[in-house]
C-alpha cells in the first residue's frame, strides 16, 4: 500500500470536497468556491466520488444544480453545466479533496502524489 493509494481511498471516503476550483470552466463560472462541499446533485445526495463523477460526466452537458455549502454558512443551490473535453469526457473543472474534519484523514495529507 502506498501513500497515494491512501490519498485515494481518503478522497473517495469523502466525496464531495471541493479542494480546488478550475480558472475559466463551467464550475467556476457558476461560483462555485474552493472549500465548498457539494452535498447533492439534481435533488439526490450521493456516498462516493465515482457517483458525484458519474452524475456529472453523464450529464452530458445538460445543466445540473448542486446543492452546496461552505464551513458556518447557509446552504446554496448552484446551476452547471458541464463541458466536454478534448477526452471527451463532460466535467465541470473541479478537484476533490479531503476537509479538514475527514474522519479517515492521516496526519500525513499533505502528501501529493505524482
């Protein structure tokens, strides 16, 4: 088991995290902000980030609306849509991550894998 299979059970633990918002693509165009948590997409709640990714690349482009929040604030709901890329896979540009109050996060998150 290496530190990046850790780092990747960590995030699909806990989906959902927004660790980082993409300049210039449809997340970031529709406000959403790093250090948000994405709770549900078109009024359904989802347990792992390969649901989150699925909803979204399967959107295919259609809008979606998010139900999101950050640390001490009011809940929002946000529209995106999803843009295909060169890979032909729909995303919205942004990076999942584990919080801070992770239950299932080592000591050593700052870790990166390469």
């Amino acid at each position: 088991l290496t530190r990046c299979d850790v780092e990747a059970s960590i995030r699909k633990r806990c989906p959902g995290y927004i660790e980082r918002v993409v300049e210039k693509t449809p997340a970031a165009a529709a406000g959403l902000r790093a250090g948000e948590r994405i709770h549900a997409v078109d009024g359904k709640p989802f347990s792992t980030l390969d649901d989150l990714s699925g909803i979204v690349t399967s959107s295919g482009g259609r809008a979606i609306t998010m139900l999101v929040d950050q640390p001490d604030e009011d809940r929002r709901e946000i529209t995106v849509s999803a843009r295909k890329n060169p890979d032909g896979v729909y995303r919205i540009g942004v990076e999942n991550g584990a919080p801070p109050e992770c239950p299932f996060l080592p000591d050593f998150r700052t870790w990166r894998c390469r």
